[in-house]
C-alpha cells in the first residue's frame, strides 16, 4: 500500500522530533515548509502492532 505523506519543517528543525501525517490539519505556520513523500508500506506490515520500521522509497518535495 502506498501512503502519501506531509510534515512541515521549519529553520533549525530537528530530525529527532519529525512527525509525518496523512491528512494536515491546518495550514502551513508562516516559515514554515510543507513538504509530502509516499511511503511505501508492504502489506504483511500492516498490523495493529506499532513500531514497525518501514524505509521510505520517494523523494520529499513542498508542496504548493
């Protein structure tokens, strides 16, 4: 299944605290960037167990 995601990053954001979503909801803080990738996850991993490390295949872009 592919997931297309967004995260908004800003100056002198740290990779420690990213979070992606599915469905922002709200826009982009003034500064800030938007960018979206598709992540592409295998179907045998998708389970209600958390925690699954899943490598990410496309190449983030901002969204305009």
């Amino acid at each position: 299944m592919k997931v297309k995601m967004y995260m908004d990053v800003y100056v002198g954001w740290e990779s420690k605290y990213a979070m992606a979503s599915t469905n922002p909801a709200f826009d982009v803080c003034t500064g800030n960037k938007r960018i979206s990738f598709i992540v592409d996850v295998p179907d045998h991993l998708i389970t209600p167990k958390a925690d699954l490390h899943i490598q990410e295949t496309s190449f983030a872009e901002e969204v305009k």
